[in-house]
C-alpha cells in the first residue's frame, strides 16, 4: 500500500546498506513503488504495481528519481504521473520491459 516517504526512504537506505532482499509481491501502491530503488530488490511476477501522482510536484519527482531510467521514460511518456489515479503495470512487465529481477 502507499505510505510515507521518509518512512520508505529509511527502508530503502537500511536494506541498500546491508544488501538484504526485498521482494514486491502482490499490490504494490503509491510509495510501495519506490522500493524499486533497493539494490537487490525482486519483483513477483505475479505482482501489481501501481503508479500515481504525488500530492505535490515535489512527490512526484521523488517518486521518479526511485525508478531505473527506462521505468521513468515509460511513465513520463504515458503521462502515468500526472494524475492522482492508479495506473497499474503488472510483476511481469516490470521484469520483462524495465529490467527489474524475478522472485
């Protein structure tokens, strides 16, 4: 589910620093999204990733800088991030199109 970015952000950093796996499975919303950004994460294929606007600009860039640069070019273009509606990619399009890891 969505939730709170520094709260996120320190998950991200303490699992970047001791190289633990992260897994995304099942849905995955909003600030779940960022997680993307561990080093060794993994994406279930089965997985729903759901992309959205932030509340504010600021949100939104955040958000993207968590993205590996084909991700963020994806949603740019499709203008997945101008809205606060979901927008959903599945686990296996993340492996498949972005070049994230499978579970």
């Amino acid at each position: 589910m969505g939730g709170n970015m520094p709260a996120v952000k320190g998950v991200i950093a303490e699992h970047n620093r001791t190289g633990e796996r992260f897994q995304i499975k099942g849905e995955c919303r909003s600030t779940c999204t960022m997680f993307l950004a561990i080093r060794n994460v993994c994406v279930e294929p089965s997985a729903q990733l759901m992309f959205h606007a932030g509340r504010i600009p600021e949100g939104t860039q955040q958000m993207l800088a968590h993205y590996n640069s084909r991700l963020r070019s994806y949603l740019i273009k499709n203008h997945y991030m101008e809205s606060r509606s979901y927008h959903t990619i599945s686990g296996q399009s993340i492996v498949k199109s972005f070049g994230y890891r499978s579970c």
